[in-house]
C-alpha cells in the first residue's frame, strides 16, 4: 500500500501513513517542507547523511539512536531530536520502530 493523499478542502491536504510499508518514503515534498517517513526494523542503519535544511526527527515507536560526529543520542517513543542543517548523521534502530522527519 502506498501513502494515500486526499484532498478534504481547498486548503488542507491528508495523508495516511502505511505502518507496514517496506523503509517507508516522501509523503510530503513542496517549498516549505519535506517529510518522510521511515519504518526501520531493529538493526538498520541509514547511510551517512546531512541536508541544507533544517532536520527534526519524530521517533513515533520503536528506539533509535541519532549519531553526528559529536554525540550519540538515544531516541525513544515521542522523543524529538533536531538536527541543524549541513549536519552529518546516522540513524541507528535499536528496536522496531516509526519515524517521521522534518526537513524545514
């Protein structure tokens, strides 16, 4: 099942995450934004990664950890961490879990 986007009115969008999806996607991509969401299994890593926005990171279940080069931070259920852009890091899944990030 891919991300359902319905238009309710002219001014609001929705969009129906799948919690089953296989590593997940862009459910949202404009000027403002993008957002992503992730559904790691235990033991994935994400590649080495940094962006020219703005990144804060929804760990909605599960536990990861988001490293940069100068800390390690353990994410749990409804934790955020923010991440300033032009900042290397990697996301590691300790267990099961659902992630939404914000590129702002």
């Amino acid at each position: 099942m891919d991300y359902t986007k319905e238009r309710v009115d002219k001014s609001m969008k929705k969009v129906t995450l799948d919690k089953n999806i296989l590593l997940g996607g862009i459910v949202l991509d404009n000027e403002k934004c993008q957002v992503v969401h992730m559904n790691l299994k235990a033991g994935n890593q994400t590649d080495d990664y940094s962006n020219d926005r703005d990144i804060l990171i929804l760990n909605i279940s599960g536990k990861i950890t988001v490293a940069t080069d100068e800390n390690v931070e353990i994410v749990n259920e409804f934790e955020l961490v923010e991440i300033p852009k032009n900042v290397m890091h990697v996301i590691t899944c300790l267990e099961d879990a659902q992630v939404i990030a914000f590129k702002i």
